[in-house]
C-alpha cells in the first residue's frame, strides 16, 4: 500500500472515493459533481489531499485545508475529510492517512490539526483518540449556515 500526496493523475480516483464520503454523510451520489471540487481543489492547491492506494485499487483519502491560529501566529490544518473504503477497513489505513497528515503539519510548521465528525461516528471517535487527537472542551464551536 502506498500513500501519497494526489495529483491531477489520481482525480478519478480520489473523486471516486470523495463520492462515497459524500454518500456516507446521507448526501447523493454525484460523481460529477466530486470530479468538479476534488478537481479545483487540486488545481487551485486550495487543499491538501493524500490518497492510499493498494495497487490498483484507491482505498482512502484524507484531506487537509489550510488555516492560521492568530494566538500562537503559526499554521493549521483542518483535516475536513477522511474516507476509508468499506473493504479496506480495519487493515489501518485510517491510521496510516493520519499519520502522513501529522507528518505533513509538522513538516510545514504547524501548531495544530483539528477536526469535526459526527456525534454518531463512534469508529472515527476511537480512531482519533487512538491517534493523540483530543475532544475540545474549553471552547464551543459554532457555525452560521449561509
């Protein structure tokens, strides 16, 4: 198994994958839709996506959007989406896509990842735990929907 950063060479790939992300948080398929995001995102380096592949099959992807903390004056990333395929699970490739993503915050000199996932998402919850990340619990988030 080989995880990488993506390039414009894996947008069918990862789009794919994107698609089932999207329809396990009760979205519809829409893989041209994915094709367009994953795409710009790519083009745009908006985001920074990294992919396991398990020759030839793609199995998950995690990726990260870029973001700053005012107080410490460093780099953050939000890790907004981590996918892995439902018959690659629990062969640790959820871990290893966490571990090339730390690899990557440390590398460009950030203070922190944070991320958000379902109340219901029990697996992920144990995952992330498992892999230093911590609940908050001095601050609450919230969101405006526009």
């Amino acid at each position: 198994m080989e995880i990488y950063q993506a390039s414009i060479e894996d947008l069918d790939g990862v789009s794919n994958l994107f698609n089932l992300y999207r329809m396990f948080y009760q979205q519809p398929s829409d893989l041209e839709g994915a094709k367009t995001y994953i795409k710009k995102r790519i083009e745009s380096k908006e985001s920074v996506i990294f992919v396991a592949v398990d020759n030839p099959k793609y199995v998950g992807f995690t990726q990260l959007y870029p973001t700053f903390s005012s107080i410490s004056m460093k780099r953050a990333w939000i890790l907004n989406d981590l996918y892995v395929d439902t018959q690659a699970r629990k062969q640790g490739v959820g871990e290893l896509l966490l571990q090339k993503a730390k690899d990557y915050a440390t590398e460009t000199g950030a203070k922190s990842i944070s991320l958000s996932t379902a109340l219901d998402n029990l697996s992920a919850q144990r995952l992330y735990e498992k892999n230093g990340f911590m609940k908050d619990i001095q601050f609450h988030h919230y969101e405006l929907s526009l």
